[in-house]
C-alpha cells in the first residue's frame, strides 16, 4: 500500500502541471480549451522526437514548451481575430494536431527506452531509483511552474487576464485589449499542458498519439478536486490546492485499480475486478461527484436547517 501511495503521488505531482495549465484557462479566463487534447500529445511528440534523435531531454521539454505556446496562439488567433467561439476553436486546433502530431512522430508512437531522458539523468547525477527520480523531477518542475505562475498573475498583466476572466465587458471598459488577455492566457496554459505531455512521455518511456484522450477530464478534476476540498483563497493557495487535488486523483485512481474481489451468488462465482480501460469511466465519475458537492452539501445544510426549524 505504501509504495501504491508513494507512485501515485509521484505521479500526481507531475500531472499536476497539465493542471496548473488547465487552470489559467478553466479558472482565470472562465473559457473551455479543448485544444488540450491535442497540445498534451504534441509535447509528448516533440520531446520523443528530439530525445530518439539523440538530443538532449532538458531541449526536448523547451522545444515542446515553445509548440504548446504556437499551438495556443493558433486557438487565440482562431478566436480573437476570426472571432470563431472558444469552444469551436478548441476542438479545430484538437482536429489539426492529430495529424501535425502524427507528422512529428512520424509513425503512431516512439519509443524512449534505454534512451537518455531528464529522470535517467537524475538517477546517474544522484545514484537513485526510479521512484526517487520522479519526485525530484515533479517537485521541481511544479515548484518552478508554481513560482513562475505566481508571480506572473500578480503582475499588472496577470492582474488584467484575472480580471477579463471574472467580467470581461467591465475590463474592456476600462480600456485593456481583452483580445490579448484571452491570447496570452491561452498560449501560457497551453505550454504548461505541453510540457507536461513531455515530462509525462519521458516518465512512460513512450509518445503515442492517442496519450491525449480524456487529459482536459484529467485536468479538470484536478482542479475541481482542490477546490472542493481547500477551497478557494489566494491564487498562491489555489494553485497549491490544484497540486493537492492532482495528487489526491491519482491516489484515488491508484486505489481504485487495486479493486479485486469475488461475489457468489446462488452457487456462482463473479469476479469483480477493474481494468485500466475502465479508468476513463471512473474519472468521469469522480469528476461529476466533485462538480455536484457543493449542490449536495447545500441540499444538506437546507434540509438541516428546516429540520432544526421544525424542532424548535
């Protein structure tokens, strides 16, 4: 059990980046990017790409970096100037990176084993195992991520995309181009969820093309799952709750595979057991528990109420 919790954590700390990335565009712009099923497997494919060529994996997670970022002022261009809705912008930039994701693989996936990548390279700096070397990994990038996003979103520029996400006709009032906010959120959300599609593919030792199905779902229920339960603060503790609600996923997720058990019923035996193809169907789950907490929390508090009223 031990090494379940500390391998989902593990995981949970690196996924938390493709979070972080769904965050400034779900929470700060208040838009639905669905473009991130697409920029997720573009990182994977750039930095497997770089690193079978024999380059180097901290170049690799720059270069996928620098794609997302394109691939998001390509969704913002799509929006912003040829005014297409998010939503629809999204989903054209998702259809297009298939196929520049297949260009850039060049066949449906690529393999990194025995290759050199950035966990590789802290396991012969340290002398430390796998495990050891995806903490060390996640901690630092997320601490970086966090930091970065942290300062940027207190900055006068930050300040203003904040702002355009909570009511965007009062900021451009005010004078700020809210055309640029949308693209500058979009192209940093996008390079977050790009470069966690490279650190993802050199954890997995693979880039598929089909690693980015159901990673906006991923993302999001991580982001709701911080929410529910630490609340919403600070942009500071938001994001750290983020971090947290990756990390509580992927423990659930973790947990959830390690279901095995039999049922009998009337002299027969039924396994019941869960497969990874099912985890698609538990974080859909997961996720409209967490969306619909607040609603059942309130139902409860309501009926509380009237059930106090009526004893007294």
């Amino acid at each position: 059990m031990a090494e379940i919790l500390i391998n989902a954590t593990s995981l949970g700390i690196i996924w938390a980046v493709l979070a972080i990335g769904v965050f400034v565009t779900f929470r700060i712009l208040d838009i639905a990017d669905l473009s991130c099923e697409g920029v997720f497997p573009l990182g994977a494919a750039v930095t497997a790409r770089i690193i079978s060529q024999g380059g180097d994996p901290v170049v690799a997670c720059l270069a996928a970096i620098l794609a997302g970022a394109i691939a998001g002022s390509v969704t913002g261009l799509l929006h912003t100037k040829l005014k297409i809705p998010i939503l629809l912008s999204g989903i054209l930039s998702m259809t297009a990176l298939y196929s520049i994701n297949l260009r850039v693989l060049g066949k449906a996936n690529i393999s990194l084993l025995r290759l050199d990548t950035i966990y590789s390279s802290i396991e012969k700096m340290f002398s430390t195992d796998n495990r050891a070397s995806t903490l060390i990994v996640g901690l630092f990038c997320v601490f970086l991520v966090i930091l970065v996003i942290w300062w940027f979103l207190n900055t006068e520029l930050g300040l203003s995309m904040r702002a355009t996400g909570n009511n965007t006709q009062m900021i451009r009032s005010l004078g700020v181009d809210t055309d640029t906010m949308f693209m500058t959120g979009l192209i940093i959300g996008n390079a977050l969820i790009a470069f966690a599609g490279a650190l993802i593919a050199q954890k997995q030792s693979y880039a598929d093309i089909g690693m980015g199905t159901g990673t906006i779902v991923i993302g999001l229920a991580s982001v709701i799952i911080g929410k529910v339960l630490f609340g919403k603060r600070s942009v500071l503790q938001h994001i750290i709750a983020i971090l947290l609600g990756s990390v509580i996923y992927r423990i659930i997720i973790s947990l959830i595979l390690e279901i095995d058990f039999e049922i009998q019923l009337g002299g027969n035996v039924y396994p019941i057991s869960v497969e990874p193809t099912d985890l698609k169907l538990f974080t859909a789950i997961l996720v409209t528990f967490a969306l619909s907490l607040p609603v059942i929390k309130q139902k409860f508090a309501s009926r509380k109420a009237t059930a106090i009223s009526k004893t007294l």
